[in-house]
DNA sequence: GCCAACGTTGGC
DNA sequence: GCCAACGTTGGC
C-alpha cells in the first residue's frame, strides 16, 4: 500500500464535504496538472491518503482512501485528465498544520514543504508514521 | 527548441 | 494583498 497526500482549498472542495459524501466517496476531479495526474494513475484501490487544507487552514485535517482507480475526469471532455475516487476514513485528532510540519526535521523533504503547489503527492511510509503520532490517530 | 510573457497557486 | 514559484502558451 502507498501513502499520499491531496489538497483542497476549503472553499472549494472541503473535508466537512467529503465526510457528507460517506463511503459512496467522490471524484477528486478538476486536477490539471501532469504531475498530480501521473501520481493518480500510480493510485490503486486501498491506498491512503492525507486531506490537507490550503490557504485558510494550512493542515491536514483527515484521512481518505482511495475507493476507485484513475479514470477519465467528469468535469472536462479533454481525455488527458484523470481522476481518481476517494472516501474519507476519519478526521485526524489533532489537525496538523503546515507549522507544524517544517517545525519537525523528519518531514524537511516532503513534497508540501518542498513543492508547496502540487495538489497530489506521495507521503513516505515514515513520514506518514511521525504524522499520525503526531495526530493521536492509530498508523493503518 | 528556446525563451519571454502570462496565469495560477499558495504561503505569508 | 503581495510576491515567489512554477507550469503553460505562443512567437520566433
């Protein structure tokens, strides 16, 4: 199983959204970015991922899964964009800020520090670990 | 194929 | 609201 991380403005598209959605989940859509595009295509059913809140709130705020592979984005006819479905899993304890995150020198290389643009990036198996300590939620 | 111009994102 | 980073576009 893989770990990743993907980005919301609130205002846009919130945890408190995706929680309504349930397990039926929800399209992460509307990415128009290679990168975030090419890591989605790497997704496989079951994955993890971090939902973290741009702008406003700076923190990762749950956990997600993802419930269906990439496929081709709904919102847009052009067929270089695909998506992938996710469900949220549960709400992290304490939220982790981006604060909090450069504060901790076992997390300096990841991709929300270093590429602070991409809105889906892989989490390292550790990294991951020290987040959910840091969050009082269980490493699954 | 290069590079300048421009638009978008996100942290501060 | 500003600015840095960076991806995309288009002219040459």
């Amino acid at each position: 199983m893989r770990y990743w991380l993907f980005k919301s403005e609130p205002s846009t598209w919130s945890w408190d959204q995706q929680v309504a959605k349930g397990d039926a989940g929800e399209e992460w859509d509307g990415v128009r970015n290679y990168q975030a595009r090419n890591f989605m295509r790497e997704m496989k059913i079951g994955d993890r991922g971090f939902f973290y809140h741009s702008q406003t709130e700076k923190a990762i705020v749950g956990i997600v899964e993802v419930i269906a592979e990439a496929h081709a984005d709904s919102t847009t006819d052009d067929a270089r964009w695909d998506c992938v479905d996710i469900k949220a899993i549960g709400p992290l304890d304490t939220p982790i800020t981006l604060a909090m995150i450069k504060a901790d020198e076992r997390l300096a290389e990841m991709s929300l520090v270093r590429s602070a643009r991409l809105s889906v990036q892989p989490v390292a198996k550790q990294e991951w670990d020290v987040i959910c300590q840091m969050a009082g939620v269980e490493s699954q």
